[in-house]
C-alpha cells in the first residue's frame, strides 16, 4: 500500500453537507476543484488556495460528471438536460442531446480522447420518478448505452449496447484500453456490477470482459493513474487494480464513494465524492494526462 499512498492517516475530508455527490474535476488554471452535489441541483468548488468550498451554480440542470477538453473547457454530463454541455468563459453551450431523434437517458460519467471525441454513459437514473437526481421522465430509445460523440459531425454514435446501466467510464493512459463500470442489474444479468474493459478499435470496441468487482458495494467513478492502475470507487472506500486487474489496495473511507479523480498543483492529490462529503489523499502517483 505504501507505493499507492503515503499514509491512510492522511485522508482529510475537505466539505461536507452535500446529500450525494459526484463528478469531481480538477481546474488547474484556478486551482480548485469543482464537483456537483446532484440532490441538492447544485455545483461546488473548492479552492486549494483558501481552503474554502463555495456554490458555484444553482440550479445547475442535475449535473454529473465532468472533464477538461484539450482547451481546457470543462465537458460535463447533465440529468436535467439530457446532454453533454460544455462550458467555457463565454458561457455554457449543449454539444450533443440526442440519439436518432431521442433524448439521451441522462448521461453520467464522460472521458475526452486526444482525437477529440467524448465518450460517455447514458444510464437511467436522472429520469427516476423520485427526482431525485434529475426530472422524471420516460427513456426514448430501448436499453442505457455508452456513446461516441464525434464533435466535428456532431453525431453521437453507440458503441458499447449490451451493459445494464453503464456509468463509470475511462481510457488507459495509451488510449487503446476502454473501462467502464455497470451500476445495474437485470434478473437475466444477476452478477453484471463490475467495472469492464474493452480494447479499443478505432472508433469502437471490441469484445468485453470483466475486470473487476469491488469488495463492498459496486463501481461507479473511477481515474487512471500514470501507470495505467485504476483507482475506483467502492462502497466502503477506494480500491486500486493493476492494468491485469489484481487488487493492489484499499483506501477506507468512512462513507460510500461516488467518484474519484487526480489533482493538486503536482496532479498526486486523489480527490473523492463521497456522499455527503469531498475528501482527499496524497497518492505516490500522478493521474494519466
Ligand atoms: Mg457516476
């Protein structure tokens, strides 16, 4: 363990008094780090600088996960809108809302590729009848996908179709590995919480399998690390798997995680979503760029 962080004494909880939060991101250029806490509809930032968490937006169209775009934009996934948007200092812009002529279900989690295309999760859990995480609504197209939004045409193409609700997603530092986690499960698909991987093949996939299954509860956000390892969420902490897929470690926390993601001024800090609260760990490593 001691290779992945340098202590576990050294997990400090930086804000707490969120309901559920999620999709959390490090903003270089103003040193903060920026997270949504989807109950509540709204977006926080904390400033390394100040040690201060402040509302960044409210309301915030349900919000979710988030990235830097080679610009250094931020791309992010909103319930409430039932699209990626991006944002920069001219304001906020929808890049992509539909499928084929249906809204997507509310996509969750994204990651940005060097060729410029953001893939992302489309399962179902802003449309819940609860609203708790978005609007309620009805799905318009059968099944939860993921998704290739080729920013030049501006066409949001499917390429994984057979997970149950795929909602964690990232690449390999070389881009040619695919992972993402499934949150759900259908009575044909009892065992289907994992996090899976997929070699990439140009603007696809290939065949799947399983990569992992956490201890305690299940896979949602997750972050390489510069050394291809995979740093995800879990229901009683952080766990940590080789590329291969054996677990190297457990980082505990006292609340069930959401998210995770790398960060700080020397990119080796793991800021963590977990329910109520944000969290960070210095890690031995750095996340993949
Ligand atoms: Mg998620």
């Amino acid at each position: 363990m001691h290779t992945l962080v340098s202590s576990h004494e050294g997990l400090e909880q930086l804000h707490s008094g969120s309901v559920w939060t999620e999709g959390p991101l490090w903003l270089p250029a103003t040193k903060r780090v920026r997270w949504s806490d989807i109950p509540n509809n709204r977006i926080l930032e904390w400033d390394q600088v100040t040690g201060v968490a402040s509302v960044y937006r409210k309301p915030a169209e349900y919000t979710n996960g988030r990235a830097l775009d080679a610009h250094g934009r931020v791309v992010q996934c909103s319930h409430g809108r039932r699209a990626l948007e991006r944002e920069d200092a001219a304001g906020l812009e929808v890049l992509v809302e539909r499928w084929e002529g249906g809204h997507f279900n509310s996509p969750n989690d994204l990651a940005v590729v060097s060729d410029g295309s953001i893939w992302f999760t489309d399962p179902p859990y802003g449309l819940h009848p609860s609203g708790r995480e978005g609007y309620p609504g009805e799905q318009e197209y059968e099944g939860c996908f993921v998704f290739r939004f080729d920013l030049g045409s501006g066409i949001a193409t499917p390429v994984i179709t057979s997970m149950v609700h795929p909602n964690g997603i990232a690449f390999s530092p070389d881009e040619t590995v695919l992972y993402v986690s499934d949150t759900g499960t259908h009575e044909h698909q009892p065992d289907s919480k994992c996090i899976m991987t997929f070699p990439v093949k140009g603007s696809g996939v290939g065949r799947g399998r399983v990569f992992a299954r956490v201890p305690v509860g299940a896979a949602d956000g997750f972050a390489i690390d510069r050394e291809a390892r995979v740093w995800t969420s879990a229901g009683d902490g952080v766990y940590v798997y080789s590329p291969a897929g054996e677990l190297l470690g457990h980082i505990p926390v006292p609340e069930t995680v959401s998210n995770v993601c790398f960060g700080g001024e020397n990119g080796d800090e793991l800021f963590i979503t977990a329910s109520t609260s944000l969290y960070r760990i210095r890690t031995m490593t750095t996340g993949a760029l």
